[in-house]
C-alpha cells in the first residue's frame, strides 16, 4: 500500500483588512494582517517558517534595495487600484523532498468599528431604504432588504445582487473583494529577490482559491518562497447604473469590504 505520509501542516492566520474610499476611481485605504502559528514541528519530522514582507526602494543609477521585514501584524496603508504587495516565506527543512502551498479559508465581509459593528447601516426616510456610511446615504435600496445592482437605467438587467439586509446586518452576494484579488506566484528562490518590484511578464495571476503550488527541494539548506498579491483592477471594474442615473464602470462596488485569507498551507508530502 502507498502510503503518502502529510507530516507538516502549518495553518497560516492572515487577515487582510482592506477599507476602500473612492474618490476619481482612486482609493485611501488600510490593510492589517495578522500571522499566528507560523513555526511547524512534528515528532518525526520539522520545519521552520517565517514570513517576511518586501519593501522595494529604486535609488538613483540603477541601485536598488529590498527590505525583507519578519512580520506577524502587517499594515498596508494608501491602497491604490492595481497595488501590488510582495511577500515571502523563510523556510528552513530537515529533509528533501517535494513541498507543496494553498491558500485556505478565502472569505469577504463588510468592515466593523472598534465596537465591532458594521460601518455600513440602514436607514429609511419613511419611504424609502438606504446603505448609509458616515452619515452619507450610499445607495438607495430596491426594499427593506436587498441592494441589486443594474446594467441599465431601465433597470430591467439585473446583473446582481450587491448586499442583502438581515438580522441589523448586510451580507455581500455577488460583489466580493475575494474574487478580484490575484495571487502571483514568484517561485522558489534564494534570499536575492531580483532588480526589481515589477512581476515577470511571464507570471500570471491567479485567484486566490487556485493558487495551489509545489515546490521540490534537494538540499536541506533554507529557501524562500515568493509571492505576491495584487487588488486587481481590471476585474474590480464593473458597469452598472449608479445612483445619478448615469451607466458607468468603476470598482465602487468593493467599497467597505474586508478580505481575510484564513489559511496558508505548507505541507511536505
């Protein structure tokens, strides 16, 4: 019988916490991350993991420096459309062989104060029902409980619901944050980065559900695994009807949203 022993498993806690405001299709916008658990051991077998988040800085006459910072409370602030994030694991084996990486537990859900309440409310004008934020009516709802998002002004394309409303709370349908981030996997490689913060043409992104990789190493001396993710905008763009009657594209949709990416996964097999 073959037997595939899976003798790590570190769970990797991230929680990436992206508040968007949109002003001209440009965002202000603060990202946390928190890792937790990033050291695996078992009886029979260990590995040490560390993960580090890449500041590039482009000095004059081609010089140029990374700076790789170990990090368990990460912020990201001043989030634009198309930013890219560059991040790597520290990994340092007892043994060869093939190491494959997952992302886990993908979720989006609308941000909360510090009193752990929604920042988006309801509000009604007797009427009428409206997502409000900072005391500003964002959008006006089609009922007590849905928001559905138009193609057109005759609203008679529905192309999606963009929150319903339950419980005192709203909950994303269609338009979640998840499904517009990329992962780009940058590979295996030594503590030398490369030149550059610029993604190889030859790199393409993925979902974040799909970037499922493995790595095979031959020697016991540490590697590195590089990655980065991307707030895409192409695919955050949608067009639909807004609130002044006009059919326009933009990634409004995503305002509020927060991502978490619950799981990292990297198992020896």
């Amino acid at each position: 019988m073959n037997k595939k022993l899976i003798l790590n498993l570190i769970t990797l806690i991230i929680t990436a916490f992206l508040l968007i405001f949109v002003i001209n299709a440009w965002y202000v916008s603060n990202s946390t991350a928190n890792v937790n658990n990033i050291t695996g051991e078992t009886a029979n077998d260990g590995f040490t993991l560390d993960l580090e988040k890449g500041t590039y800085i482009n000095y004059a006459n081609d010089q140029y420096n990374w700076t790789w910072t170990s990090t368990k409370d990460l912020s990201i602030n001043n989030m634009q459309p198309g930013d890219k994030f560059f991040f790597r694991f520290k990994v340092v084996p007892s043994k060869v062989g093939t190491y494959r990486t997952a992302l886990g537990s993908i979720s989006s859900s609308i941000q909360t104060d510090a009193n752990n309440q929604q920042i988006l409310t309801r509000t009604s004008d007797g009427n009428n029902y409206y997502v409000t934020m900072n005391h500003s009516n964002l959008y006006q709802m089609d009922n007590s409980t849905a928001l559905f998002v138009y193609g057109d002004k005759a609203k008679s394309n529905n192309i999606g619901t963009l929150y319903t409303y339950t419980n005192n709370k709203f909950d994303l349908v269609n338009y979640k944050v998840e499904n517009v981030f990329r992962f780009y996997n940058l590979g295996k490689g030594t503590a030398d980065y490369g030149k550059d913060d610029k993604i190889p043409s030859q790199v393409t992104g993925v979902a974040l559900n799909a970037a499922n990789y493995s790595y095979t190493i031959t020697t016991t001396a540490e590697f590195y695994i590089y990655f980065a993710l991307e707030f895409n905008e192409a695919a955050s763009e949608v067009t639909y009807l807004h609130q002044d009657n006009i059919v326009r594209k933009d990634s409004n949709l995503y305002l509020a949203q927060v991502l978490k990416i619950g799981q990292f996964e990297l198992v020896f097999i």
